[in-house]
C-alpha cells in the first residue's frame, strides 16, 4: 500500500517529532496520525534521525538546558524509513546549515524507498531545492519568523505547491486565508490544545502539528471545512 498523501479536503494531524523515536512512531501511527515529523541531520556523511543538536567538534549533543555525549545511539533515516508502517507518510525536518542535506536526504529516500510518498520541509528553503523535481515528494515551506511570510509567497505561488508550515502565533484569519489561496495544506504548530485547535480549525488551517498525541486523536474527530 502507497504512502498516503496530503488530503487537503480534511483535517491533517502531524505528530511533531515522533520519528524521532521508533517507541514514539509507533504511538503515533496507533493514535491516527496522518503524518510522523522527524528531523534529519547530515553528520559525518550519515542522515541522523535526532532533535538534539552538536557542538562541532565537540562531542556533546545539547537542545537548550539539556546536554548528552555523541556515544548515544542516533537513528539513522533509513531505519526510520524501514520502521514505519508502508501507509505513514514521513515528513522530514531538514536542519542545520549543510547545504549537502537535500541532496542526500533525496539520494538516500530514492535509494531506500524508491516511489514512496514523503513530505519534506525547512525553514532555510534553500535545502528544499532537490526535492522540486521530485514527483513524490510534498514539499512545505516553514514560517518561523514574520518577516519570512511576505517572501514566503513568492515561492509558494509555484504552480502545484503543496504546503506551507507557520506559527501559530503568526497567524490571523486573514493569513490563513491568504496562505490557502496557494498552498492546498497550511499547517501550524506547536498545537497542544483543544481551545488552539478549535481555534485554527475555525480560520481555516487544516494541518495541525502538535506534540500531545491527544490532540492527533482529537484533529481524526474534526469536521472538515465547509
């Protein structure tokens, strides 16, 4: 069975990082998501599946008050890959400032899952270049910052964008109605209550990332728009 697709038609939940970890994917996908997030690191030539990130040269890993040395086991992405279930669809987190990421994630996604499904994001759109000639891959812009969302247009206005990510604390209903004149899914995060949900729901957003696997259970009972 094929990966499923973005269905722009109804509500979409995303488990924010819970490729991270196998235990988490398998959560995930229990509780209904439709998309596993997971973020991907190019570290030594490997794709590292992992959240937390490195000093250089320094053999620590760190994400902000927490610290943990580099002999931790990393899950790598194509363990990931072979891991979830043939219907998750995987979006993947490009991170950092490698310019050699895209192109690898695309090599190695080409080599370990030839013609399945995958959505990839970044906010440094750049590394999404590889990804545009792709026929199965979904690719969505993020919004971190306000000041990215006026040149965010300029790039999902291509014809045949799929998604974008923002902040929820970037958005307005007028935002969201503009974001969804050009692209099918506007996703936002972080989601972690019902009172947001609603809320977004409301606007218009119909993908919703959030660390509470609750809450993908509760987007799978949202009516879709209209």
């Amino acid at each position: 069975m094929p990966a499923r697709l973005l269905d722009p038609s109804r509500p979409i939940a995303v488990a924010h990082r819970a490729g991270n970890d196998l235990a988490r994917l398998r959560a995930a996908e229990e509780a209904g998501a439709d998309v596993i997030e997971a973020d991907i690191w190019l570290r030594r030539g490997r794709l590292e599946v992992r959240h937390l990130k490195t000093l250089g040269p320094i053999p620590i890993f760190w994400d902000r008050w927490y610290l943990a040395g580099l002999r931790i086991p990393c899950l790598l992405l194509s363990e990931l890959v072979a891991a979830a279930a043939p219907d998750t669809l995987l979006m993947l987190d490009l991170k950092g400032w490698d310019n050699r990421l895209g192109p690898a994630v695309q090599r190695e996604m080409a080599r370990v899952a030839p013609g399945r499904a995958y959505a990839v994001c970044a906010q440094r759109w750049a590394m999404l270049g590889p990804f545009h000639a792709v026929p199965e891959a979904i690719v969505v812009h993020s919004i971190g910052k306000a000041s990215r969302i006026e040149r965010a247009f300029e790039h999902i206005s291509r014809p045949g964008h799929a998604a974008v990510s923002i902040d929820q604390k970037l958005l307005t209903p007028e935002l969201v109605a503009r974001l969804r004149e050009h692209a099918a899914v506007v996703m936002s995060w972080p989601v972690n209550d019902e009172e947001l949900l609603a809320r977004l729901h409301s606007w218009g957003v119909n993908g919703f990332i959030t660390d509470s696997l609750e809450i993908a259970t509760a987007v799978t009972r949202l009516k879709p728009p209209g």
